[in-house]
C-alpha cells in the first residue's frame, strides 16, 4: 500500500517544513556540541530516554524498535562513558542490581530543552 501524497501547495510545504524541522532536530544536539556525526538510532534512544525517565535497556530497545545490542552500542556512545557524549546516565535498579535504570543527565536536558525550544517555535510559526 503506497502513501497518500498530499493534494494541496500547502501541505507540501507543510512536509518538507517538518522534514527540515527533523533534521534540524536530528543535527542540532551534535553542532552544539561540535560533533560532526549522528544517527537515527542514537535519536531515538535519547528522545526515548528523554520522554520515559528511568527506562530500562529493554524497555528502550522494545520502545524504539532497536536491538538491544544496538541500544547498548548507542548507550555507550551517549552516556556518561569514556569516550561518549555525556548525554545519558546509567544508575543501578534498587530492587535488581542487574538492571540499569536510564536517565538524561544535565547535559542531555540541556541538549533536550534547545531541541524542545526548537520544535516550540517551528510550531508557534505553523498556527501563524
């Protein structure tokens, strides 16, 4: 089944608004942070952490459709490891010391609010 495509002017523009929005949204955090590289997969884990505080590993990769192998790679790469970006914390379960509860840290929130305000004024400009 194919997808509609849109029939008026305006909601093309409307698409392609919300596509720069997205990569806009996708490549802000890493020019902030003056990275050059970014992934689908590394977004979707810190919006995922970012909207369900204290998330599992398996909740995450349930959540975004991910491998749980690739949510540890990306965990690796945005958390507070050496080498990753600082984005994301790991703290141990109270009642399972396997688990590892996932947090943004004070940088990821950082990162979070410049990507909410972002989105705030593209859609403040959309009911204009």
């Amino acid at each position: 089944m194919s997808a509609k495509k849109p029939s008026r002017a305006s909601e093309v523009l409307n698409e392609r608004a919300m596509t720069g929005l997205f990569s806009r949204a996708f490549s802000q955090p890493l020019k902030l942070l003056g990275q050059t590289e970014a992934s689908l997969s590394s977004y979707a884990v810190f919006w995922c952490v970012a909207f369900k505080d204290q998330a599992t590993q398996v909740e995450v990769a349930r959540l975004t459709g991910l491998s749980p192998k690739t949510v540890s790679r990306v965990i690796s790469q945005l958390g507070e490891t050496r080498g990753g970006r600082g984005w994301i914390t790991q703290a141990t379960d109270e009642t399972d010391r396997r688990v590892r509860r996932l947090s943004l840290s004070r940088k990821g929130k950082n990162v979070h609010a410049r990507l909410m305000k972002d989105l705030n004024r593209f859609s403040t400009a959309q009911e204009s």
